[in-house]
C-alpha cells in the first residue's frame, strides 16, 4: 500500500492497521490472506459500530427536535396560562345573577363567559389544557398542597376539597400546578 491512494482515511480514535515487521521473515500466502482476514474484519467491526452509533445519533437528533417543536412555546403559554386564570378571577369577582339585576350586568357577564370559553378553545387547540382539581385524589405530578384540613363528612383522606387554581398542561407535560387543599387523614389539625 504504498500507492497514497490507495491508503484509507485517517479516523478519529480508529486504530490504524498493523505494519508488517520490517525484519520479519517473509509471509506465506496462508498467513497474509489470515492476516487480511483478520483485519476485515476488524474493519466491518468498525463500520458496524459507526452505523450503529449514526442511527442512535440520527434518533436522539429527531427526538430533540420533536420536542423542542412541542414545548418550544412553553414559556409563551406559561403568560397565556396566567391571563386566562384572570379572566376566571374577572369572573368569578362578578356578583352573583340574580332575579332582576340591570341587563347591562347580565350582558357583560354573559359576553365575558363567551370569551372565556373562546379563549379557552383556542388554548386547546394549541396543546395547552386545564385540568379541574376539585374532588380528585391528590396527585403530587399535577397538584401542590398548599393546606391541609380536616376531612369533611364522606371525604377521603387525600382528596382535593378546595383548588384555588386549575393545572395547567402542554401537549401532556405539566405547565402549571394546581394550587390545592387537601383532605387530611383523621385527627391532624388545619396547617
């Protein structure tokens, strides 16, 4: 192989092929085709672990760019999140409806609900989900106890009684907690 070439390509961390002892006694023919044996497959080796290596590359790369398309809006929907929790607490500062309240009140009301519910929609539609908590078992990967009280009457210990937000999750991944109490085991007081 003295021919450059014919000479193969310097790899990085790849072993270069063994020389002949300069001194050695002449090969016989069985012994060189061994040798070359040898060293292909010490070769396909080689080439086998580099594809295999190439494709967990090729895999991982893909996987980050999946998720990275999935999330990248992650901290946009976290401020999207807090203006619709907003809008709710809007809501829920209104006066209660009653028999007889002016129809302007009504009509606000009634024109704040739809663009709640709007809102909402198009967070569906983009990945981003709210997830009631009230009455569920609590659940460390959703929930974050912030009291905890005594159980009512036909209430399970752990279950949420009161959520003072919802969770909020994108694409399946959590977002935001939900802001909970729970229901405490028997004797334990309120904190």
């Amino acid at each position: 192989m003295s021919d450059p070439a014919e000479q193969l390509p310097d790899i990085p961390g790849a072993e270069p092929p063994p020389e002949a002892p300069q001194d050695a006694a002449p090969q016989t023919d069985a012994e060189r085709i061994a040798a070359l044996e040898a060293e292909v497959q010490q070769l396909r080796d080689r080439w086998l672990r580099s594809e295999a290596e190439m494709q967990n590359l090729r895999s991982r790369t893909q996987r980050e760019v999946a998720d990275a398309r999935q999330y990248a809006i992650q901290k946009f929907a976290g401020d999207v999140v807090e203006a619709a929790q907003n809008l709710r607490r809007g809501l829920d500062a209104l006066p209660p409806q009653q028999e007889g309240e002016p129809e302007l009140l009504t009509k606000l009301r009634e024109g704040f609900e739809g663009v709640e519910r709007s809102f909402l929609g198009v967070l569906e539609r983009n990945g981003i989900a709210r997830k009631d908590a009230q009455g569920q078992p609590f659940d460390p990967e959703l929930h974050q106890a912030m009291a905890e009280q005594p159980a009512p009457e036909g209430v399970a210990p752990g279950t949420v009684i009161q959520a003072w937000t919802p969770a909020w999750t994108l694409n399946g991944r959590l977002l935001k907690p939900a802001m909970v109490v729970v229901a405490a085991g028997g004797g334990t007081q309120s904190k």
